[in-house]
C-alpha cells in the first residue's frame, strides 16, 4: 500500500491510496477459499473445487465486496499508521479500478483538533439555591382551593372585574363569514385567561350580565390555524350572566379531590414539586455558567463539516420563525447575514464544547451504562403520566429512540464529573432571581408582553405543573402544550 499526503490545511487532509492488485488478488483469494468450503458444483467435493474455474464462476460477482473491504481496510491503516483521529467519516472517490490493475483512491478526512487540558480544581461556580418558604405553600394551597371551588352566579349587576368570570355566547367572523370554530353557547370566559386570540379577553372585561359587545381582533401570525392567521376577526357576543370565585376551601377534602390523603400530604407533595422544579433551575444555571467558564479556555479550531451541520440545524430552526414571523429581523434589530453570523458563532460554540466534554469523557473512561439509560427512560416517562408503560416500551423497540437519550446522560455524567473536582460555592437567592438568572421569564412568557403578563404567565404555568405533580403521584393525567419559542428567546436558549 502507497500513502501520498496531497493536502494539509488545518484539520484537514487528504490523501492518495494506492494499493498493489496482487493485494486485491490475495484478499479476493482469501474470499473464495471461505466459500470454497461450502460451495457446490457438479464433480467436485465441498472445498475441493479448483481455485480457478472459482475464481471465473465468483470472482466478477465478489469484486464489489471485496472492493469495500480493501477500502476499509486500507483507509484504517493509513491512518492507524499516520496516528489520526479523526472528527467525521473519511470521504473517499475511487479513481481508478480494474481487474489485474492497482485500485486507487482518494481520502479526504477532518481530524479531531488538539485539546488541551483544563485544571478543574481552579474553576470557581456558584450554585443558585432558592428555599421553599411555607408562605409560598399556602399561596400554592390557596390557587388550587380557588381552582376548585369554581365560579358562581352573582344576583348583582356590577361590572366583571379580571377575578371573575363571563358566561357568554359568541359567532365569530371572518370578512363577514362565520368561521369553524368560532361559535360557542354557554361558554365560561375566565377573566385572567391568557390563552385567548390576544386582545379579546381585554375588550370583555368590565362587561355587565345583559350587556351585548362586538369584539375586534386580529390572530396572532403564527396563530396554529393557518385560514386564520394574521387576519382580522369580529365577535359579536352576548353576555349572559357574570360569575365569581366560591368560597375556597382548604381541608382535607381539598386534598382528596387532588388525590391525595389529606391536606399535610397534599402540602408535602406541592413542596417537593418545587423543590424539584427550583433544583432543576439551579442545575441549569450551573450548568450554563460551567459551559461558559469551559468556552472561555478553549480556543481550539472545531471541524468545518461538524460546523457547517450544527449551524444548518439551528438556522433551519431559525429560518422557519422568520418564515412566520416576518417582523422577526425588524424585532431583533439585525439583519439577516448578521443573524446568520450570530448563529455560526453559536455553533461552533456548541461543536467546540461537545468535543471538550467528549474528550473529557473518553480520558476519564466515562460511559453510559445500560443502568443509565434505564433511569432516563423512566425520567421520560415520568413526564406523560398515565402512559408511562407506552412511553418505556417505545423506547425498549426504538433503538434510534433510545439512541438520543445516550448524549445528554452522558454529557450530564461529565458535567457532573467537572463539578466534583471544581470549587463550587451556594448562594441563596429569591425565586425573582432564579428566574433572572436562568432567562426563565422569556420561557414562560411572550417577549413581546409587558413584565404584568410575563409574571401571570409563570404564575399560571406553575399552578398548573404543581396540579400535574400531585396527579402524577396519585395516578392520574395532565396534559399540556409548551408555549412557542419566540427568536430572541431561541437565540438565548441555544447559546
């Protein structure tokens, strides 16, 4: 086998391989003498038959195969002999080939940059820590008491106020037209509502029982009906009685509606569902604060193609918002090609650190064992109560499946091996200050609303994962959608 190095540009090479035909013989050879055993042909014994008249029946049919393996097995010596590792698959092209002649190819590969190490003792992390307060208990209690007392019928003429409630009939139109979906009799109307077509909620809230309204509001561009999106619509509604909150009753019998024995273990369980929700906040922004102290001290070169995939993934993500949001470049205040080179820079960012860890990783002989994955499978399942056995055999029958849970464990096992040998100090913090720290707020909440409606949102939205965690305990369902990812907020949560 002949090795030429042509290229040698940073990570990359390439080379030209050429290797001898009688090579190729002696592996096709080799070939034929395995099938020899077991072929049959008339007037030869099994393994008896004669090399050549295999070789004129076989020989053209096994050149494919036999190509493949030389190829493979040459490309691997090459660079076993050459000492390099490489980032991506080898690109080859066969450049000529024929039989009695030497094969010869070329190999283009990328190889893994040098990455030195980093003294983990050295680097200083502070841990976020957000205590549960019984204050913050009993305001929990108190939203589910409301919860579930419902709504009653007020004698009183007065006007609704954001605490009450509307029993309404309403036809929606369209250019003039009634649209499917936008008629409804009898229908509850929560004042604090916020999942509403933007701007209706608004316009109901003051209304008195008797009182008749004509509503006008324009759906939301990415609204998820696409007949309706970005187009203006009216509602005439009727108002047919008001409603407010009952008394809120908070006892046992409270606990048993939320499934659970009584109101010292439903208070338990809310608890532990925050303390689970604010160490997971806290380990977030951990984490982010280790992966930009990690950014900072490597500067290594990141292989183009692994670039070039990272960033066609994310801008693919990013190109299908500006697709529905046509302000979005207006709203960001950049343009295109300076988004574009924005979000290259956070690729190779992204590439960069996952070759760290992974080097880490494979120094350290850290892996992800079977029991690994067994404990993140349940982990998913526990996210889709009531259909955890669905979700566990998915992912038993799905390798590819099972396949994507394998990065972040062990991505998690080498961040947690980092933050063992770093000096990591805790500092008590208020929720408002978690939330800041870990950009929560533009996860929770529309960027574009003002900070009154961002702190409902996350106010609703907590109140409803404090139900899901109770039902979960005690069998039952919950179920709910994750609010659209604005750009601004995309952009941070990727970095």
């Amino acid at each position: 086998m002949q090795v030429v190095e042509d290229s040698n540009e940073g990570l990359k090479r390439e080379f030209t391989i050429t290797v001898a035909a009688a090579d190729i013989e002696a592996t096709l050879n080799s070939r034929l003498e395995e099938l020899s055993r077991t072929i049959k042909m008339p007037g030869f014994r099994p393994g008896k038959v004669p090399m050549p008249l295999l070789k004129k029946q076989y020989g053209r049919s096994l050149m494919g195969e036999i190509l493949d393996h030389v190829v493979s097995d040459s490309s691997q010596r090459a660079l076993a002999d050459k000492g390099l590792r490489l980032a991506v698959q080898p690109k080859i092209e066969i450049k000529s080939f024929a039989e009695g002649a030497d094969l010869e190819y070329t190999m283009a590969v990328e190889l893994m940059p040098e990455i030195e190490p980093v003294e983990f003792s050295k680097l200083e992390l502070e841990r976020l820590v957000v205590e549960v307060s019984d204050a913050e208990i009993d305001e929990a209690i108190g939203d589910l008491a409301k919860d579930q007392a419902g709504f009653e019928t007020v004698e009183e003429v007065r006007p609704s106020t954001e605490s009450d409630a509307l029993m309404i009939d309403f036809v929606g139109r369209v250019d003039g037209e009634a649209f499917e979906g936008g008629t409804a009799k009898d229908f509850l109307l929560e004042l604090s509502a916020i999942t509403f077509v933007p701007g209706f909620v608004e316009q109901i809230r003051g209304a008195k029982a008797g009182d008749h309204l004509t509503v006008k509001v324009r759906f939301p561009d990415e609204y998820g009906n696409a007949e309706l999106a970005g187009k203006d619509a009216e509602f005439e509604v009727d108002v047919k009685e008001l409603r407010q909150r009952g008394a809120a009753a908070i006892d046992d019998q409270l606990a048993q509606k939320m499934g659970v024995e009584n109101l010292n273990a439903l208070k338990k369980a809310i608890r532990e569902a925050r303390e689970r929700e604010y160490a997971a906040m806290s380990r977030l922004h951990l984490k982010r604060r280790l992966l930009d102290a990690l950014a900072e001290r490597c500067d290594f070169p990141v292989p183009e193609s692994t670039a070039n995939s990272e960033f066609e993934a994310i801008w693919k993500s990013v190109a299908e918002e500006l697709e529905r949001n046509k302000d979005a470049l207006e709203e960001a205040g950049k343009s295109e090609d300076e988004l574009r080179a924005e979000y290259r820079t956070i690729a190779e960012r992204r590439v960069r650190l996952g070759l760290f860890l992974s080097e880490v990783g494979r120094i350290n002989n850290i892996d992800v064992t079977q029991e690994d994955l067994n404990r993140a499978v349940a982990a998913e399942a526990r996210r889709f109560p009531g259909r955890e056995r669905e979700v566990v055999d998915h992912y038993r029958k799905d390798r590819e499946a099972m396949g994507t849970l394998r990065a972040p464990v062990f991505e998690d096992k080498v961040v947690n091996f980092i933050l063992e040998l770093a000096r990591v100090t805790e500092r008590k913090v208020s929720l408002e200050d978690m939330l800041k720290a870990t950009e929560e707020e533009e996860a929770l909440g529309d960027a574009e609303t003002d900070a009154g409606k961002k702190k409902a949102a996350a106010k609703k939205k907590a109140r409803a994962k404090e139900k899901a965690a109770v039902k979960s305990e005690s069998g039952g369902e919950s179920a709910g959608k994750a609010p659209s990812k604005k750009l601004a907020a995309a952009t941070k949560m990727t970095k």
